[in-house]
C-alpha cells in the first residue's frame, strides 16, 4: 500500500504566525527552522501510524515552500521537495491520501492562520462547491480514484475535512480563538494523536469514497471560480480555460476537472 502525505505550515501545534520568508535576520531564521521542525516531526508521526498499519511506501510532498527539514525525515518515506503541480506525483498507484498541517478555508472565523492559497483569495468554488485548499487537495486525490483518508491540523479545518469528506479521520492538533491565538497541544500530544489516527484512518482504506463533484451537464464540464480582494480585473477571457467574470473574480473552466483546477493553483 502506497500512501500519499500533502503538508502545510499554519495548522501544525506549536504556529501561529504567518511565515515570512522575505525577513533575513537571525531571530526570523530562529522561528522558522523551529516551525520547520514542529512540521517535519508531525509528518514522520503521521508516516509511522501509516507504517504500523501496513504501508509499504509512503511519500511526503512538501505543500508549503521550504518548509521541511529533509535530514529530520524518517528514514522510511519518500520526498518530493517541489513540483510543477501541486500534488505532484499522485497517481492511480496510491492508495490513499492524508493531508498534514492543512489549515482552514478563507473567512473560518476560528481558523488558526486560515487562508485559501494566498490572503488575497476569498473563497474557492468548484461547480458551486466552496472548497478550500483541503477541497481541492481531496478532489486532485479523487481524480485518480484516491480517498482521502486523513487529515491533521486544528479543530476548524478537521471540521472542514469532515464536512466535505464523510469518514475521514481527523486529529485536531490545536483549537482556534481567533488568526493568531490558539490552544495548542503539546508537540509529544500532537504528534501522539497523529501517529494514532493515521493508524486508524488506514482502517477507512476502502470505506471512505474518494471527493468527487458532479459534471455540468454542458461543456464546460467543470468551473473554478476564484473570488479574490481586487476590484480592478477587466473583463476578458483568454480562450484557453480562463476568464474574469467580474472586478474581483476569475474563473477557469475546462471537461477535464485536474487540467482546471491545475490552472487555478499553478
């Protein structure tokens, strides 16, 4: 069994601040290379609850930019440290995928550090589904026929996972007051949980359905649409699967559902 683990940065214990890579001082490097090591210890509980269960391969895809300490990993998984896609390397050859650090969609009022793709993004909508990143992660997965098994990150995006995926095993890592304040479990807690609940949720393997939406019923099959913060867009469409619809929104469209939602994260 070949599993598949996505990551992020914001949902992990123990963060609660925007990571800056722009600002070079030593106190910036300090709080990072801690965040990064909060995240890569996360992803090595989740890969060995994946092992104990029965896995005989598991890959790790870095969702965050630099954000994994590759020397920390467990000596077990695969790495995959950049990709022209965002789930690069996800195939029909997995059987399962979890997601690790995945925080809340735009707008979660106790979504800790809670975004869709960048801050200028206000929500995400595939053929009027709102989704946020853990949508559209779960939907590249149920492309290829693979569930979307488990999720780690605090308690509103575990939410979120469950609400779009029924039976997904969730292990909420810290609970949200508000973008920068949090109650956290302790690193060996959380990393406990994990390791837990990635165990379980490859019990799911085969209950849990892969995230689908259903077609429209005329070309184009699937729409993006992508509300965002500006107010200028002009009007236009490019002939190859984008168009603004209005001063703040574009939206992509295609028949394949990965070739539309691809031009919309890369």
């Amino acid at each position: 069994m070949k599993v598949y683990i996505f990551s992020d940065m914001e949902a992990v214990a123990g963060i609660e601040e925007w990571d800056d890579r722009t600002d070079t001082s030593y106190a910036n490097w300090t709080r990072r290379r801690r965040n990064q090591h909060l995240l890569t210890q996360e992803l090595n509980a989740a890969a060995a609850g994946a092992f104990d269960a029965g896995a005989d391969e598991v890959v790790i895809k870095m969702g965050h930019a630099d954000s994994i300490l590759y020397e920390e990993l467990d000596e077990r998984v695969k790495f995959i440290r950049r990709g022209v896609t965002w789930l690069q390397g996800i195939d029909e050859g997995v059987g399962a995928c979890f997601y690790v650090g995945g925080h809340s969609k735009a707008g979660t009022p106790d979504g800790v550090l809670s975004h869709t793709w960048g801050r200028s993004v206000k929500g995400w909508y595939v053929n009027d589904l709102e989704v946020g990143e853990i949508g559209v992660c779960a939907l590249i997965a149920g492309y290829f026929g693979i569930p979307y098994v488990f999720h780690a990150g605090d308690a509103a995006a575990c939410r979120e996972a469950e609400a779009l995926i029924p039976g997904v095993v969730t292990a909420a890592v810290k609970k949200g007051y508000g973008t920068h304040s949090a109650l956290h479990l302790s690193k060996e807690q959380a990393r406990t949980l994990i390791r837990q609940k990635a165990r379980e949720a490859m019990s799911r393997i085969g209950e849990v359905k892969p995230l689908t939406v259903p077609p429209r019923p005329e070309s184009p099959l699937y729409l993006f649409r992508q509300v965002t913060t500006r107010t200028d867009l002009e009007s236009s469409d490019d002939g190859e699967g984008t168009r603004v619809l209005a001063p703040d929104t574009y939206e992509h469209y295609g028949d394949d559902l990965l070739a539309v939602l691809k031009r919309g994260t890369y």
